[in-house]
C-alpha cells in the first residue's frame, strides 16, 4: 500500500509533515476555545466574544479544508483507480454533512 493513504475506511497513515500541520491547526482552535472561555468567564462584551467565536469557526473550517483535499487526493483517488466505486458515495455523504 502506498505510504500515506487509507489503510482501511477507518485509519489513515499520514506524512509526519500533514500530521504535525494538522495538530498545530487544532492546537490554535483550541486556544482559541480557552481564550472564548476566558472572555465569557469574564464577562467580555458580547460582540467581542462573537468575533473571536468567528474566528475559531474559521479556523475550524480551515481544518476541514486541509484535511477533506488530503482525503481525496489519497485515500479518494487511490480507492478510486482501484475501481471502489463506494468510496464516491461515501466522500458524497461525508460532504452533504460538511455542507449543513
């Protein structure tokens, strides 16, 4: 199998690269959530606290972005070429929950 894609629906083996950019993306959204936390704690101004909630939803879907173009360049085209037709169906149901 090639390195880096899907070893099976359920796990993926991905670049040391891909791993530690995607787990410093989280680590930020999760400052971000303290720092939310922390504003409400002290009783920020509503529309201060709305911002930075924006942000951390931006970040968010920052991620999701990442991480769904590594999904298909991968695990997506590799199941693809080996002609696993349900792997479509799946990133289509995956996609329809990221698009409520």
């Amino acid at each position: 199998m090639e390195e880096g894609c899907c070893l099976s629906h359920r796990h993926k083996r991905r670049q040391s690269a891909e791993q530690t950019d995607l787990i410093h993306r989280l680590n930020r959204v999760e400052g971000q959530i303290r720092g939310i936390r922390n504003m409400v704690e002290k009783d920020a101004y509503c529309p201060d606290i709305l911002i930075q909630v924006a942000a951390a939803t931006a970040a968010l879907n920052s991620f999701n972005k990442v991480l769904l173009a590594s999904h298909i360049r991968s695990c997506v085209a590799q199941d693809l070429r080996a002609g696993q037709e349900e792997t479509l169906d799946e990133l289509i149901a995956v996609l329809q929950k990221l698009m409520k």
